[in-house]
C-alpha cells in the first residue's frame, strides 16, 4: 500500500499552486494524509477529488469552514499498522515522550505545523513523522513531502522528497 504523507501546503497564501509532483504522487498513492494547514477549501476539495483515500486534520492557519469539515486528530489502519494524524505536536524537545504518551494505541503518527522534516521513533516504538511543507520551506533549504510503503504490516521505504521553491 503506497501512502503520500503531507502538511502545510498554505495555497495561495503561500504558493498559487501545489507542486506538479506531489499532484503526481496523489494520484498513485493509496492513501494520502495531509497534517493541516490546507488555509482554502479549494485545496482540500482538490484533495478530495484526486485522493483515492485521503485522512486530513484541520491546522492553526485553518479558518471555520476547514474546521467544520476536519478534525483535529484522525486514525486509520494500514494492514493492521495503527496511524494517527495530527497538525502539532509542540516543541522538538521531549515530542517522541509526549506523543509516545498521548497516543499509546498508535504505530505510527504524523504531524506538521513546523514545516521542517522529522522522522524518530519513541522508546515505546512509536514512529514520528513530519513531511515538511510542499510549499512553504520555511528554514529548510528545500520544500518537501514523504511517501512510504506499508507492506506486510511494516512501514517501508519511506522517502523524504525535495521540492524546489514554488512559484
């Protein structure tokens, strides 16, 4: 099962436009999860239309409308492999013991709001995952997002993608 893992994509604030690969890597994946931040409802509309599965949380740039339609946390399993999606988790020291903490029942959890790539396992086991943002780098020298293969019910070949600068 192919997934796409991506958060703060801020159309138009900041881009007009989502990257013609992560359009590309929708469309193939099985499952695509977005860790908020989407800002307009044309985008999460767009999502809705070319995901075949699509888990989204709503994020602090989110105004009523997106919230109205997502929640704040989302579960769903993956050949048995337990994930959870969240837009914050707070500050990087100590995230992999308060996330470990606040959801005990999940294998996997991804999140957003920093916009910088993370990828750590906490003591328990549980994975931590941030894909960056797609269009807004932030401090990061590239714009990014994550794809990854459940097989077997093991989370393989996860793979950081760097994006240029949008337009």
């Amino acid at each position: 099962m192919r997934l796409l893992l991506t958060s703060d994509t801020h159309v138009p604030k900041r881009a007009r436009e989502l990257p013609t690969p992560l359009l590309a890597e929708m469309d193939a994946a099985d499952v695509v999860l977005h860790a908020g931040d989407w800002v307009d409802e044309a985008t999460l509309d767009l999502f809705e239309a070319r995901a075949r599965r699509l888990v989204g949380v709503c994020g602090n740039n989110d105004g009523p409308e997106l919230r109205a339609r997502l929640g704040e946390v989302a579960r769903l399993e993956c050949e048995g492999l337990r994930f959870g999606v969240v837009h914050e988790t707070g500050a990087s020291q100590g995230r992999e013991r308060r996330c470990a903490a606040r959801f005990p029942d999940l294998d996997v959890l991804v999140f957003g709001h920093s916009h910088i790539p993370w990828d750590t396992c906490a003591p328990t086991g549980l994975r931590l995952l941030n894909p960056g943002s797609p269009t807004d780098r932030r401090r990061q020298p590239y714009c990014t997002y994550m794809t990854a293969e459940v097989t077997g019910g093991r989370l393989v070949d996860v793979h950081l993608h760097r994006l240029p600068p949008p337009t």
